[in-house]
C-alpha cells in the first residue's frame, strides 16, 4: 500500500520553517512600526514569503509517501531531489515513536524505523503521521502482516510507579543532567538580568563566608530537585508490554517516546547499581538496542527494581536472561594499575585546591581544606573492595562482565550478540600478565573491565569461538561444528 | 564444544609494509619541512622579525618524526599479526596499547581495500574489516595475503547467521 502521511504534515512543516523565520519577520515588522505604522509592502511581502512556505509544505507533503509490503518498506520524497529509500523487514531492529509537545497537540507523531547501519540516523523517518495510525502501523509492521491487525490481545504489563521514579531521580547521583538544564535556563534568562548580575556579584563579595555557603548549598539543593524533577518529566508514566515476544516500552511526560523491538534484538542488558542505590537493595536496569531513543543505544527498562525482584522480572519480561553470579574475579596485581591514574588525578585536584585556599583563606582557617585529603583513603578502600567484584564469568549462551570501583555495572551479553571478543593491556603491562576483557556490541556499544589474565583470556575464548552459522536442516543429525560446510572457497 | 585449536599460522605484515610507511612518512614531512622553512624565511625576510621559535617546532617535528619514521613502522611490523581460526578472524596489534581481537567471520559487513601509488609500487595494500560494530584495519597487507583472506571471509558472506529474528 502506497500512502502519505497526514496532511496535517503540511501545517507541520509550515510551522517550523515560519519558527525559523520569525526573528528576520519581527525585525520588519518593528522597523516597520517605527516609521509609521505598516507599509503596505511589508505586508505583501510577508503573505507571499508565507505563501511561498505554505505551498512548499504542500509540495513536498504531495511526494512524501511510503510503501509497506511484505518485504520492506520504502519512502520516497524531495521536490526537486528525489529520494528513495527501501528498507528490508528482517534488517529492521527495533521501531519508534515519538511525539514532541507540538505533536502531542496536534495529535501526530512521528515514527522511527532503525536498523544496524552505521550512520547514526534512523533509517526510515515518518514525521506527522496520526498518532492512532502510527500505532496501526508499527504492528501491521511488527506483526509482517499487509493489513493491521484489528484488535491486539494485550499481554504481560507491568508500570513504574510516580513514588519509584522520584526516588530513582534522587538517588541517581547525575547532578550532571540538572547542571544541562540548568545552563540552559541561565542562558536564557542571563539577557535580562545582564546588568544586575555584576551588582548582585560585587554585594555578595561582602557578605560573610558562611552566608556564601549558605547560598552555595541552597543553589546545589535547587540543582539537585530540578535533576529529579527532569528526570520524572523524561520518564514519567513509564510503561512496558510484552506482547508475542515482542515488547514495547514508553515514558514520557512532556515529549513521549515509545519502542517497540523484538526480545531477540536485544544485544545486552544493563544492571547498574550506584553506591546509594546497593544501601537502598535496588537496582537500574537498561537494555542495549538499536534504536534513536534513550541515550547512547541504552534505552532504560526499569530504573528502580528491588534486586530481589530481578529474577522473576528477567523472567516474565526477558527470559534469555538470567541473573548469575560471575565467579571469575580480577586477578589482586591489577588492582594498583586500575587505581593509580584516578588517585594520582585527585590528589594533583586536591593539592592544587589546597593551594589555592591556603593562599585566599584567612589565616585562623587556612588549612581547612587539608581535610579534604582524607578523601583519597575513602576512595582506595571503596574502590579496593569494588575490585574484588570485578569479575567475569558464563554460562550457557550468556556471558557476564562486572565491572565495579565504586558503583556496580554488570553486562549480560548473549554470545551470539557479541560482535568482537577482544583483550587489551598496555605494552609496559604486557609482562605482568594482565589484560583487560572487552566486548564489542552491535552499534558500537563497548564495554571493558579488568584486569584478568592470560590463561583466563584463552578459557573464554574457546567458549567465545564456537559456531555462529546457523546449522544445515538435513544435517541435523551431524556436529555442525564439525567444519564441512565451512571450508569451500 | 569445539576447542579454539589454531586452523593455520600467524600471518605477519611483510616487511615491505615497513618501506612503504617510511616512504609517505618520508614525504608527509618533507611537506613539513618546506611549509616551515617558508613560515621562518617569511618572518625573517618581510616581518623582519628572528623567530628563536621555530627552533621549537623543529625540535618538536624531529622528534614526531624520529618516532614516526624509525619506531612506529618497526613495531607495528614486529607486532601485527592475525589469523583466520575455523570461522573467527584474530588479530592482534598495537604500538602502545597490545590488542586481541576476535571476531565472527558471519558478522562482516564490508570488506573494504585500498592501496595508493606508494602501496601499488611494492604490491601491497590496505584493507579494512567492517562489522556492524565498527572495523578492523589491516594495513600494508602483500596482494597475495589480501586476496587469500579476502576470499575467506567472502566464503562466508552468503552463509546465514543464527537467530536473525525480525521484528
């Protein structure tokens, strides 16, 4: 069926190339206003420009169109140049819909087909098509059937409640993603309040240290709240379905976004546990798929399970993986070679600091900041006992890769999904016989941890470095590792 | 269980590939030499300036090339391997940092050779290993090695891989 997207795809894209040019408009329009009221010209001109955009929108609405059969899909579009782009069904991994704010009123969306190549963008890209439509078409698309399935059994469900959001913002520990936001906002606001800065900044040159730290505090707690309150937005009304092993997953308050991949389009999954969140017995699982959503390839799939409920969760929701315990640890000689770049960076930080202090701070509280070092032994035993979680280990297709100096982060990985094994170890290192696993996923996700050894490098291989061809029916009964199909060039 | 028995040896970069990198190290830092001695006659003759500085870049382009021209191309040479293991392709390399890499054979995309005039002139040539995770460089590889392994890797291409659910 060959078809185009809404044609409220036309107000769409009017809108947003009038959103680019409302600055220059404005401009006019002022200089305009100055003189004496409007020209008659400035008007024209303004209706033919926006004319001009409107019949655009509707040309390039006119050849925007797609074409789903059972094979592909294809999208053809441009005005003066044209494109085609046919993607085949079985490359597709996983499929997406988003909706930003404008789209949510509008009551469009626009839906993502992703597949493994390497460009980084998604391969097919329908934007305003209607939300229900999209919804038809990405399980007419899920289910490889031409005509969309009428009504759709609903199978296993399960939600994130408001409660366990807010304390996975909490205790996620990524000032990070407030400090964006809250650049953003300063930015924003900064062209207001320019001149008042500066008075504002000499007054509290003033005011007494304590009072600063007072301030301080409060902006990194105001920090702190907007971090949590980004996140509820971003992940907010979290929800996930499994239906015939195919699951989709959506959050969103604001801008919402919802994936749909098959269970066997999972490359890996993630299980974070930060040193706040093991106090608390939870943990934060993400899932590694190819997809436009979430952020580095890891789209998160649960952010604050109890870590008693894994099991039974992994079970219901992902049954190819399981939760083991990886026996192999980190061989104790690596453990100086991981930490000493880290403590030699914070000590130069805190000497540096300490400097700095001892030289502004007043004489009665000068070496306060010597304190500070006391951080550098908090960090060799935290880390020290992470190291001995360091381990690695398999079973059956899955492999198991624990890295933790701090926090914890274990990857599951089934074999068949490992696009490269490999080690690595610096050259002067060579000789201690150490060496550092690293597994290469689909859509350049890596992940490494360290140090192991040499023999335990070899182990791993001969399970790595068994078939990946898929056996021959008729010779079912045969070893199929046995070679003979494999050498005939 | 199938044992990662080595099918065949460890297969080196001929030397050659040594000469050719020495050859367009040669020539990258002749250009560089001629681009500083323009930069230090145009400050002397018009700026009338006297650039002790470019006493610095010289000493710091000698000693890039030091490296670059006599150790890099040794080492790489000495220390690159790989080979083709039943269906997996290894490759070990690096200058500072050693690597082991396995891959399936089934997950390569794209085989990709190139060779300039300096590669072509000694029968050599460069060929990269793409999978949907990224790629493996195979520098300086001799013709005949090339197309031996190229075919290899080929013979797999039209196999089927298991577990290729779609969506």
């Amino acid at each position: 069926m060959t078809r185009r997207v809404h044609p409220l795809f036309i107000l769409m894209t009017t809108l947003t190339h009038l959103r680019s040019l409302v600055i220059p408009i404005a401009v006019i329009l002022f200089n305009d206003l100055k003189n004496d009221g409007f020209g008659f010209y400035t008007m024209i001109g303004v209706a033919v420009v926006s004319l001009i955009i409107l019949i655009f929108g509707i040309v390039s609405w006119y050849f925007y169109t797609f074409t789903i059969d059972e094979q592909s899909i294809r999208v053809n579009k441009g005005v003066f140049r044209k494109s085609e782009r046919t993607t085949q069904r079985q490359r597709i991994e996983s499929i997406g819909i988003n909706q930003n704010v404008l789209e949510r009123l509008l009551g469009l969306a626009t839906l993502t087909v992703e597949t493994a190549s390497d460009s980084g963008k998604p391969e097919v890209e329908l934007k305003g098509v209607r939300l229900d439509f999209a919804k038809q078409l990405k399980s007419t698309i899920g289910t490889g059937a031409t005509q969309p399935a009428l009504e759709q059994e609903v199978g296993e469900t399960y939600t994130v409640s408001l409660m366990d959001l807010l304390f996975a913002g909490a205790l996620s520990g990524r000032l990070g993603l407030a400090l964006v936001g809250f650049g953003a906002v300063y930015q924003f606001v900064n062209r207001f309040i320019e001149q008042y800065i500066s008075q504002v900044f000499n007054e509290l040159l003033h005011l007494s240290l304590l009072l600063l730290l007072v301030i301080g505090g409060a902006v990194l707690f105001l920090i702190y709240v907007g971090s949590i309150l980004v996140f509820i937005l971003r992940y907010g009304s979290f929800r996930a379905t499994l239906n015939k092993r195919r699951m989709t997953i959506g959050y969103g308050l604001v801008n919402r976004t919802e994936v749909v991949f098959h269970q066997d389009k999972v490359q890996a999954l993630v299980i974070e546990e930060n040193w706040i969140k093991r106090r608390f017995k939870r943990a934060h699982l993400s899932l590694h798929i190819i997809s436009a959503n979430g952020e580095e390839e890891k789209l998160l799939l649960h952010p604050f399970i109890r870590v008693a409920d894994i099991d039974r969760f992994l079970h219901r929701f992902l049954p190819r993986f399981e939760q083991l315990i990886p026996e192999k640890r980190a061989v104790d000689r690596g453990f100086f070679y991981i930490v000493r770049w880290p403590l030699l960076g914070y000590a130069s930080l805190l000497t540096v600091l300490n400097g700095a202090l001892i030289y502004w701070l007043p004489e009665s509280i000068r070496y306060l900041g010597l304190i500070l070092f006391l951080f550098l032994p908090l960090y060799y035993i935290l880390a020290r006992s992470g190291y001995k979680n360091t381990r690695y280990g398999y079973q059956n297709d899955l492999f198991v890769l624990r890295k933790e100096l701090v926090n914890r982060e274990t990857i599951y990985a089934p074999r068949l999904k490992i696009e490269a094994f490999s080690s690595q170890v610096s050259r002067f290192l060579e000789e201690k016989d150490i060496l550092k696993f690293q597994i290469t996923l689909r859509g350049s996700g890596v992940f490494q941890a360290g140090y192991f050894t040499q023999a335990e490098f070899v182990e791993v291989l001969g399970w790595y470095q068994q078939t990946f061809l898929k056996p021959i029916p008729p010779a079912a009964g045969t070893d199929p590792s046995d070679g003979e199909y494999v050498e005939e060039t | 269980m199938q044992s990662n028995h080595p099918t065949e040896n460890w297969q080196h970069l001929p030397r050659a590939s040594v000469t050719a990198e020495r050859q367009s190290v040669g020539i990258q830092y002749t250009i560089y030499t001629l681009l500083v001695g323009v930069a230090t006659f145009v400050q002397i003759k018009w700026l009338d300036l006297s650039p002790w500085w470019m006493w610095i870049v010289v000493a710091i382009l000698l000693m890039l090339f030091l490296l670059q021209f006599v150790y890099i191309p040794d080492i790489r040479q000495r220390y690159f391997k790989y080979r083709v293991d039943d269906e997996f392709l290894v490759v070990e390399f690096g200058i500072l940092v050693l690597r082991h890499v396995v891959t399936p054979l089934v997950k390569v995309q794209i085989i990709d050779t190139s060779s300039g005039p300096l590669l072509r002139r000694l029968d050599l040539m460069n060929m990269n290993v793409h999978t949907a995770s990224g790629q493996i460089e195979l520098p300086g590889l001799d013709v005949t090695q090339a197309t031996i392994l190229r075919r290899k890797i080929e013979s797999f291409a039209k196999l089927e891989e298991q577990e290729e659910e779609s969506l």
